[in-house]
C-alpha cells in the first residue's frame, strides 16, 4: 500500500490505546488482536497497545468538562495525547476539531494521500 511504502523505513511508532480497541470492538465486533494483526500487516509496521490510567482518566473528565464535543472515548484518547506526546491520526473529523481546542497535534489519514 501507498501508507506502508511512505512508513518504510521511518523510525515511527503506532500505538492503539485500549478505548480505541474497545470502540472497535463493540462497533464492530473485531477482537483487538484482531485489529492490531491487520494494521500491523497493512501499515508493515510493529503495534504497541497502550493503558488509559487513572490521571489520563482524570484529565478525560477535565477535557469533558471545557469541551462538551468530546464524547467518553474521545475525551480519553486526546488525553493520552496529551500525556504521552502523540501524534492522533484519525478519520473522526468531530475528533479532528476536539484536537485543535486541546493543542493535540492530529491529521485525517487522507492528508497521506490516500489509504
């Protein structure tokens, strides 16, 4: 694919948290080891999982509070973003907006051209 000849050889990490493999789960019915085999096989690239804890959960709820926009889910991812330092692509537009309100640097996958 066009996303895995642009990623080879690039020294990036993908990390899926547990809420997104959770959403994906009850949306979709896919199994997280599930996703994270097939992304890893479309993408050619390792996936590493990561935990919401306890103070991302707390700073989720703050986000909530500033930001009626963000729903559960979202409020937990940007705040792993928030925390760690990631950079969120996503093809959520809503999720998108969230982020620029939060300074979370994110982009729509369509931004690599193509998937």
């Amino acid at each position: 694919s066009k996303i895995k000849a642009n990623l080879r050889g690039k020294p990036i990490k993908i990390i899926l948290c547990d809420v997104v493999l959770g959403e994906v789960n009850q949306v979709r019915g896919y199994l997280p080891d599930t996703v994270i085999a097939k992304i890893s096989q479309i993408l050619g690239k390792k996936i590493e999982t990561s935990q919401i804890d306890s103070e991302q959960t707390s700073n989720a709820q703050q986000i909530t509070n500033q930001f009626q926009v963000c729903h559960n889910g979202d409020n937990k991812i940007l705040s792993l973003c928030q925390a760690k330092d990631f950079i969120l692509v996503t093809f959520d537009r809503m999720l998108l907006n969230a982020c620029s309100f939060v300074g979370v640097a994110a982009f729509h996958p369509a931004m690599l051209r193509g998937i």
